[in-house]
C-alpha cells in the first residue's frame, strides 16, 4: 500500500489514518462495535427461529433496520423477504422495543405468516403475543380480536392492506417500532393507505399532512422503521411521502426481466385444447380465466383430462391445501391484478406451469368511461397518444402521476369520447396492433393487454431456489386477435413467446421437474452462499452515472443519505448499491511538509484532508474548519461522503469502484479504495 495520511479520518476517532503504520484505535470495530455485536445477535436469533444463517441480502437488511434506516427492498420473489420481516419483528418483540407490524396483501398470508410466526417464536422460546386478523366467519370472534387490537394486547400483528385501509381507526391508538409491507402494491392501491403506515410508526397527522403539501419538507426522525418491497406497478402520488418523511423512494422491478419463464401462445380458445394440454403437462397447474363464468368450462375441461381441480378465493384456504399436499391437480381463479392465484401464492415446489384460458385484459367503452379511474384513463390516453397527438401525451402524464385538475379530467374524457365515435379513428387504433377493437351488441369496446397480471401470475411458476430461478411455463390460450395485441405488447418487456407447435412439450416437462426435484432435495437443507444473491456496493464519480447505470434495471429504490442519493436495484443474482462521489474527496494538505508532502525515512508521504467548499463565495480548501477568504463557517465538507460510503460499505459484502478511466478516475478509486479498506 502507498504511505499516506488522511488527517482526522480514523474510523470512530477524530485521529489521523495513517496507511503505513498500524494503529488498534484505527478500525472498524472502534466505530461500529455496538452495531456488529446487534447484527451478529441478530444472526444467532435469526439461525434459532428459522434453522439457517442469514443470505447475504438478508444480513445487508438487518444492518439498514438495526440502524433505524427504513427503505424499499429491490427484490425479487422468493429470496427472503417475508421470513425476514417475520424474524425481525420476533427480535424487535425479544428486545422489548416496542410492537411489530407485518401487512401482506391476502388473508390466506395472514394465516400463513401467523403459522410461521407462531412458529420461529416457539424455537426462539419466546412468549410473544402474535395477534393476525383475517378470515374470522363469527362475529363474536371478529369483535374479541378487533377489542385486543384496540387496546394493544399484542407483540406482532398480522393484518391485510385491506383492512388497514377499513379499519385503521381500529389500529391508530398504537404506535409500531417496525413495519413490515410483504406486497406494497397492495398498500398503494389505496394511496391513503401511505398516510396511515406513516402515522401508525410515530408521525402525527398534520406532519403527514403538512409533507404532502409542501416539497422542501424538513425531515424529523420517526420513532419506527419501515421494510417495504419494491414495486411492480407505478407508485401513486402520495408515495411521495416515503421521500420527505423517511428519505427514500419505492423502486419498480422491470417486468419480465427476472423470471425463468417458457411462453407459449396457442391460438385456439377452446376447452379441448386447453384439456390437450393439461393430459400432456400433468399436475401442479394453475388455470387463470378472465371472468369467473368461464370456471365450470375449465372443470370439465380439466376433469376429461383426468385432472381433479378446485376453484380458488380467499375464503377457500382448504383448497390451497389440498393442492400443496397433491390431493388436488389443479386451481382455479381469476386473473385480476390483485387476485390470490396472482399474488397469493408461493409454492415453488408444488406449482409447474400455468394456462391462461383467455388473455388477462381491460376493456374500456363509452359506457364504462364515467367509472373509470382518472389514472386508467390516462393508461388509456397513452396507448392513444400516436392518434391523438402531444395534448393526450400530457394528458396521460398528469392523470397517472395524479397531478391534474378536473379540466384535465374532463378534457381526457373529452378525447376518447371522440375516438369511441370516430370511424376513422378506430380503423387506425386496431391497426396499432397492440390493442383490439370490438362491436358487439352493447356498443364498442377497446381491449387493452393486461401484461403486469400476467408477468405476476406466470411468475408463480418460477422462483428463486438455492439453483438459480425454477423452471416454469405458461399457456397462453386466446382467438387470434387479441392473442397477437397481447404477444405484441409483451415483446416491450422482453417477453417472448413461442408458438405451441415449436415446443417440445416432453423436454419442457422433464426440465420443469428436475428443478422441482432438486428444490424437494435442497429443502430443509442449509444453502451454499455462492447459489445465493450477492450484495455488492458500485460507486461512481458523477450522480448522472449513478442514475443511468441503475436505471438499466427498471426504476431503482432510491435512499437520500444526508443529501447523497444512493440507488438500489437487482440484476437477478445480485442486489446492487450503487453511489457516486461527485469527484474528488481528498486533496493535499497546504499545511503540512511541501506542497502537502512530507518525507519519512526516504519515503515520499502525502497528507490529504477532505476537501471543503464554502457555501456563500463558492472557495474550495483543505485547512480549516472556516472559508480562509469569506470567514463564513457554513462549510461543505466531503467527510460526510466518506462517512455516507462507510456506511454504506458495511451493508454490502463486496465493493466495486468503477470511476472514469483518466489519471483523475485513477486517483479517485484509490483514494476511495484506501478510505473503505
């Protein structure tokens, strides 16, 4: 290592860093010693609830939590995320700091994470009061747990998104030291449902209020912290609250870009076609309709091809059951956004493919037009905005972002009144090929591919094991027309499908059961690091660097860090920070030997300090804690990069400095280098 010093940059110390010479008070421990000690006693708990040790996402989780820093995981499905805000909330409870909060999207998680939880607190031999609401048939019994709710006779709660949107004054006498969000979708579907996380973890209302009005809202610490995953749909407006409460943004996963899906298109709806297949795959399917009405029509289906399946719903958990267990072949349910068989369900072992007999779509008409939601409308402007010009284009930006007012509202409404009536105009939007325009009896009626449900619902069938992500397959049965619409808007996020006759349906079988086989083999079984997702930290010399590298990988979760804007995204087998510098952090001292170097038994040895910038006049210096020209002592100084960069190393267990490739970059990434090690 070159001889260097960097004045008062010793880790916990306002010491010298001196790089050739060893000094016990220089290290990490002296800074972070407290936090290291919790994060291994995290380990040891988490190892008694669950069996394992932590992965490395996890152990970069429990390190943000442990530090009070709430923020949105970029993750995909199946790599831990709900067991680890289950154990959390369990070692918030074991420490007495106070109430956990675990919200997941359907009431059969709520019994699932209330098995679970019951569970891992017995191995830890606790005796915690975990309270879950959902699915309680008697009125007695609903009222008796909406009772201890009310009066706080619990440690860790388990509730719906929906009823903290019905009942939240059941649940606004408490204050949670720890949320947990399993599926934040289903918390933005109701955008008021961010107002109520926010008071339920310590903020009071008009705060919330006040931060929804004002942009250069001032940030105070909350008394709790918040885990949510990432997004696949966009965040509504009020997710704005998240930034300038809690000084983070929610990333959206790229659809399409983390599965390990075979899509098939069959051009055919009919149920001896969707009987052909199922015979040929077997069991572990789940059949996805578009309406409910067509559920008899794949029984019988399903039953000629010697298949026993059940229609599924939130009420029916016994089904889930009997399926899991193979009692069953096949389950049954709509293909809505929100539906259980889409985002209720993950049995990785159980689940082989998926049909969809008829492709997940909306569909918009004139009657329809007075219902519909100001940002449907927008979603609806934007597939249009090549016919209807620049004025539909801002349109659709103000009704999905949700800021416009009723005369944009009208306006809109306005435009596609006039294409529902517009010959012409139709004639030109079917030839779009992405969407469909249909005549029946009860008018016209515009069909528009719903991929986001379908991305969800075929992603059921593949998830992330200690081999990589499972094999799965997906049918796509629909006539002609709407089949293309959908197949054509799929190839916008990578999906591509291949037609059933270029498939050879006995290899996909095979494949799909030897990944099911091995995930029955590595069950139970402690999991190599290396088949694991890897955290890794990525700092850059220029934030627009930063932004675009992470912007690669759909629209990354970003954390504002003591005014440092750090960027969270997944690759698939890694989870990715990545940070810039904003150039230099160091320079020569001009104080100290000559020109800033000093000579130590024949070596050259140069004194950096971090480089500071005055906020009135602008003047760059080392020396000093107040600009030598102006004498103000408001100073920016670069330590806090430095200290942002510590920190933000310790969450992640590999750095990688990729600063620009000239002398200058050069200097950075050593500087950067020897700072972190």
């Amino acid at each position: 290592m070159i001889p260097s010093v960097y004045k008062k940059l010793c880790p916990g110390y306002e010491l010298d860093l001196i790089t050739h010479k060893y000094d016990e008070r220089c290290s990490p421990e002296r800074e972070l010693g407290k936090l290291m000690d919790l994060c291994e006693d995290f380990n040891a708990f988490f190892e008694k609830c669950t069996g394992f040790t932590l992965w490395e996402a996890q152990r970069s989780w429990a390190k943000r939590v442990l530090q009070q820093q709430s923020f949105a995981a970029i993750a995909l499905t199946g790599i831990g995320k709900t067991v680890f805000g289950v154990v959390m909330s369990l070692f918030y409870g074991s420490k007495g700091w106070g109430k956990s909060l675990i919200v997941v999207p359907t009431i059969l998680l709520v019994r699932q994470v209330e098995e679970r939880a019951i569970d891992y607190s017995k191995k830890a031999d606790l005796n915690l009061r975990v309270l879950a609401y959902g699915g309680v048939k008697r009125a007695s019994e609903r009222e008796k747990l909406l009772k201890i709710i009310r009066k706080g006779g619990f440690d860790v709660l388990i509730i719906t998104s929906q009823f903290l949107a019905r009942r939240f004054e059941d649940l606004a006498n408490n204050n949670f030291s720890f949320i947990f969000v399993d599926d934040v979708d289903s918390l933005l579907k109701n955008s008021k449902n961010v107002d109520r996380v926010l008071v339920l973890l310590g903020f009071p209302r008009e705060v919330v209020e006040s931060a929804m009005k004002m942009a250069n809202f001032e940030r105070n610490s909350s008394k709790g912290v918040i885990m949510l995953s990432s997004a696949t749909a966009r965040p509504g407006k009020r997710a704005v609250l998240f930034r300038r409460l809690l000084g983070f943004d929610i990333g959206i996963l790229r659809e399409g870009v983390l599965r390990n899906v075979e899509d098939i298109e069959v051009p055919e709806k009919k149920k001896e076609v969707l009987s052909k297949i199922a015979q040929e795959m077997g069991g572990g399917l789940l059949v996805y309709v578009p309406k409910l009405e067509f559920v008899d029509e794949v029984l019988d289906a399903l039953e000629s091809a010697g298949l026993k399946a059940k229609e599924i719903s939130s009420s029916k958990e016994d089904s889930i059951r009997a399926f899991a267990s193979g009692e069953i072949d096949a389950l049954i349910g709509a293909a809505r956004p929100y539906g259980v068989l889409v985002r209720g369900l993950d049995l990785p072992e159980r689940i082989r493919y998926a049909i969809f007999f008829g492709a997940p779509h909306f569909e918009f008409s004139l009657e329809g037009l007075e219902d519909s939601s100001p940002k449907a409308i927008g979603t609806v402007l934007s597939t249009m905005s090549s016919l209807l010009g620049r004025e539909s284009r801002l349109l659709s930006l103000k009704l999905r972002s949700g800021r416009y007012v009723e005369e944009d509202l009208a306006r809109a409404k306005d435009l596609l009144s006039k294409v529902l009536f517009n010959e012409e105009l139709l004639k030109k939007l079917s030839s779009l090929g992405d969407v469909v325009v249909k005549k029946d009896p009860d008018g016209i009626k515009i069909l528009f591919p719903d991929i986001r449900t379908y991305v969800q619902g075929s992603g059921r069938t593949s998830r992330l094991f200690p081999g990589g992500l499972s094999k799965g397959a997906a049918f796509l049965i629909e006539e002609e027309s709407l089949l293309k619409a959908f197949v054509r808007r799929a190839s916008i996020f990578d999906i591509e499908f291949k037609q059933i006759d270029q498939v050879d349906l006995i290899s996909l079988r095979e494949e799909i059961d030897e990944h099911r086989r091995r995930i029955r083999e590595l069950r139970g079984r402690r999991v190599p690091p290396e088949f694991m997702p890897k955290t890794l930290l990525f700092v850059v010399e220029s934030p627009n660097k930063a932004r675009t590298i992470a912007s690669f990988f759909g629209r990354p979760s970003r954390r504002n860090i003591d005014g440092i804007s750090a960027y969270d995204f997944s690759t698939g087998n890694q989870l990715v920070t990545v940070v810039a510098t904003g150039g230099h952090i160091v320079d020569l001292s001009t104080e100290e030997g000559y020109h800033g170097v000093m000579i130590e038994d024949g070596l050259f040895v140069p004194v950096y300090c971090t480089l500071k910038r005055c906020r009135s006049c602008e003047y760059q210096f080392t020396e000093g804690e107040k600009c030598p020209i102006c004498g103000n002592e408001d100073i920016l100084d670069s330590k806090r990069i430095q200290r942002i960069l510590r920190r933000l190393a310790f969450e992640s267990e590999r750095v990688i400095i990729g600063t620009d490739p000239d002398v200058e970059g050069e200097k950075i990434a050593w500087e950067v280098a020897t700072l972190l090690k």
